[in-house]
C-alpha cells in the first residue's frame, strides 16, 4: 500500500516495475546493469483513485500516458536501481498530488479603458494614412 495523499493510497498489485539498462553514466556496469527503471500504473483501470481526478491527471500526464491509460514513468538519472525506483515512486506521488487539488478557476479579464483607446487610435491614424493615399487626383 502506497501512501499519496491522507485519502489516496495506491495498492501495490496496481503498480508494474520494469527494470531496463540505462544510458547514462555507470561505467563497465552500464551494458550489464539494469539500473533504470520504468515504473507502469495503469490509470483508467485503477479503482483508488476517484474519475473526477483521473480526467486532471490525463490532462497533466500528457506524453506519459499511453492509448491503452497506462501511464508510464521511466526514472534512470542516478546509478542505483533503488535510488531510481524511489524516484519514479516519488513522481508518480507528485502528479498524483497535482492532480487532486482542483485547477484554479480563470477569470474572466477585459483589457484596460487606456488599452482601447491606444487601440482605436492606432486604427484611425493607420485609416487616415490610407485615406491620403487614396485621394489623389492623379492621373498617371
């Protein structure tokens, strides 16, 4: 049972690790080391975490999510095996806890009266040139 949020727990069956070389630095051990690791949780299937919330976290896994809803997480930055599964279990914990706090309502804005008026001023100076323009009594 994984701990994300005091009313989100993630069960342990619900998380697939895979284990795969890394191309990062490690040495002579790099080629026979599988030190990254590509951590798999399956996010339509998943019953722990409410719907409101997995249409958030789609949103916000982008890339991450693949077609069938399976979202992978693939950590290789540090040579250890351990080190990498602690990271890969400690950004899916973060997406999760992004996920559960409601997106920020947008309001709604109007530009400043000052901003219009430029605006509109351009317009007219920009008409007028046009009309100079136009008003020639040349016949050429």
């Amino acid at each position: 049972m994984i701990q994300i949020t005091p009313s989100i727990q993630l069960n342990d069956d619900e998380i697939e690790l895979v284990f795969i070389r890394s191309p990062g630095p490690g040495g002579q051990n790099v080629n026979k080391v599988s030190s990254a690791v590509q951590l798999r949780f399956n996010l339509l299937a998943s019953p722990s975490i409410p719907p409101e919330m997995k249409q958030h976290l789609i949103r916000l896994a982008g890339k991450r999510l693949n077609s069938d809803g399976v979202l992978i997480i693939e950590a290789r930055q540090y040579r250890s095996q351990e080190r990498n599964r602690q990271a890969a279990f400690e950004r899916l914990g973060r997406l999760i806890q992004q996920a559960s706090q409601p997106p920020k309502a947008r309001r709604k804005t109007k530009p400043p009266r000052a901003a219009n008026l430029r605006r509109l001023e351009s317009k007219r100076k920009r008409s007028a040139i046009k009309r100079l323009r136009s008003d020639s009594d040349f016949d050429g």
